[in-house]
C-alpha cells in the first residue's frame, strides 16, 4: 500500500510540473514604451499681483496709508473693468522695522512698521496688460511680485500633446517589434502622468510708470507623456 501511494504521489508530481511548465511557455511577452508629445497654444489670459507696502511710524499710520493707495488701485482695476471675483486679496503682512545698535551696547528699537497688501487681478485682453501695469503703479503700487500668461484652452492643448505622445509611442514599439522579428498585438495598458499646465511666469522688477510697459506674452509649450503596453506577437 506504501508503494502505491508513493507511485501515485510521483504521478500527481510529474502531472503537475507539465501543468506548470505549458503555463510558462504560454506566458505572452509584451512591449512597453514611453513617449511624450508637444502642443503649442497662445496664451490669452494673464494674472498680475499688484502690491503696495507702505512704512510708518505706527502700525496704524502704516496701515491708514496703504489702505488709501490700495483703495485707489482697487477703484481703478474696476474702472478699468477688473472686479468681483476677478480680484482678491492675496497677502496682508505688518512687520516691524527693528533697529540694532553696534556691539548690542543697547536693546533694539522698534523705528517703524512695514504694511503689505497684495491683491490678485485677472486680466482676460492681453491687450490690456500693458496699460493695467500703467495705471497701477501711477497710483502708487510698489511692488508688482509676477506675471502669469495662460491659455483657456490648455485642456485642449494638453489632449492634443497626448495624441501625439501615443502616436510616437506605437511607432517606436512598431520599430521595436520587427526588430525582434515580429508584430504589436493588441493594447494591454496605457497611463499618463504628466504634470498640469503651468502658467508662464515673467518677473516683474523695476517697473516704472514713465513710458508705456511693453508685454509679450509668446507662446507656451504644452508636453505629455505616456506609458503603454502591448502583447508582442512572435514571427516564428
């Protein structure tokens, strides 16, 4: 009875090796590629963020003379058609100006105070950029942190860089596959992990308001990439 038992096990073992080893012949092979592709789209949008800082000898001085050149800014953004939820305040800061004296021979003094106030404005004619920086600094914004153009229709740009992305990614594993002597069956997996359009920022140091402030917004370049898989079919 052992004999059998054992003759029996060695035959449930050999039939079980060809079960695994047909399994792993017929295993498929597959081709993964990454690929990436590029829209271009003109920007028609722009955000600007209009600051004024202001000193005092109090806090409160600060803060009465900044509030009186902010409102005038924020007047004339409406005047010039830039209001509601198309402008928002971004920062508030009072800090103090702190003076030091050599040595540390004395405790510091507080000599004043600084008031920020930053506001964000949407402008959607880049016609107007120009004209908008103008009229800002004329009344009395001294700090302009940035300018960002962006296009409405990045979405579109974005699918487009995608198609083309996948279009170079099935003609290099076309490529890859007749070099190893056969051909792409069908798609398995496919995945994008490209990061959102970003706005194209210029920085905005030393403006004036004695000429006119030329802009040129240019156009921005939207990548995608993708990662994809198919079965390879073999030749032989």
């Amino acid at each position: 009875m052992r004999r059998l038992v054992v003759q029996l096990l060695a035959l449930s073992l050999g039939v079980f090796g060809s079960r695994a080893s047909a399994q792993a012949s017929s295993t498929p092979a597959f081709i993964s590629v990454s690929a990436s592709g590029e829209a271009r789209v003109s920007p028609d949008r722009a955000t600007i963020f209009v600051g004024v800082q202001s000193r005092g000898a109090s806090a409160a001085a600060a803060g009465a003379e900044n509030a009186r050149r902010q409102r005038a800014i924020l007047d004339t953004l409406r005047a010039l058609g830039i209001s509601g939820d198309r402008v928002s305040t971004m920062n508030y800061n009072v800090s103090l100006e702190v003076q030091y004296s050599p040595n540390n021979s004395a405790p510091p003094k507080v000599v004043g105070y600084t008031v920020t106030n930053t506001v964000r404005a949407e402008i959607v004619r880049l016609d107007e950029v120009g004209r908008i920086i103008d009229a800002v600094l004329g009344k009395g914004a001294n700090e302009l942190s940035s300018l960002q153009f962006y296009s409405s229709k990045a979405d579109s740009a974005r699918r487009a860089a995608l198609a083309t992305a996948v279009a170079n990614a099935r003609a290099d594993a076309d490529a890859l596959a007749r070099a190893a002597g056969g051909s792409l069956g069908p798609l398995v997996e496919i995945s994008t992990g490209e990061p959102p359009v970003r706005p194209i920022a210029m920085p905005m140091a030393k403006l004036t308001a004695q000429a006119s402030t030329p802009i040129e917004p240019g156009q921005q370049t939207v990548e995608s990439t993708v990662s994809v898989r198919w079965i390879f079919v073999s030749g032989r």
